[in-house]
C-alpha cells in the first residue's frame, strides 16, 4: 500500500496496525530489490483503494461491536 498508493508508511501502519518501523524496513527491502519497478498509480486505482480501506474502517468498527454484544449477552445469560 506504501509503494501502490504513495502513502506515508505510518499512516498504512496504523490502518493496518502493524508497526511503523517493521513496515519501512519491509518498504526499503522491497525497494532495495525491486528498483525502479514501482509503478505509478491511476486515479481509478487510487480511489478503489480508498474504498477498500474505508470498507477495512467499517468491518473493523462492526466487529468490535459484535465482540461487546457478544461479551454482554454472554453475562446476561448466565
């Protein structure tokens, strides 16, 4: 997503919450073997992407919610 979207890689860290520096070493390896190989993006591609993530957003808030409703219901049944 760094390389695909131009992005800074602490921002794709913490969409994918991983950690920032672990992604910038993975970053400049790639870099490292792949130079000159990155292509540059469209447009189209660069809003698919932000509708991914927006998706990625979205699934992530409705899973924590179901994890809580699941909790509350586990302790109201008992």
């Amino acid at each position: 997503m760094v390389i695909e979207t131009e992005k800074p890689v602490a921002e794709v860290a913490r969409d994918l919450e991983i950690n920032a520096g672990t992604l910038a070493n993975w970053v400049n390896a790639w870099r490292r073997e792949n130079p000159g190989s990155e292509q540059p993006v469209s447009p189209s591609e660069r809003a698919r992407v932000a509708e991914m993530e927006d998706e990625i957003r979205r699934l992530r808030m409705e899973n924590e919610f179901l994890k809580k409703a699941a909790a509350f219901f586990a302790r109201t049944s008992q």
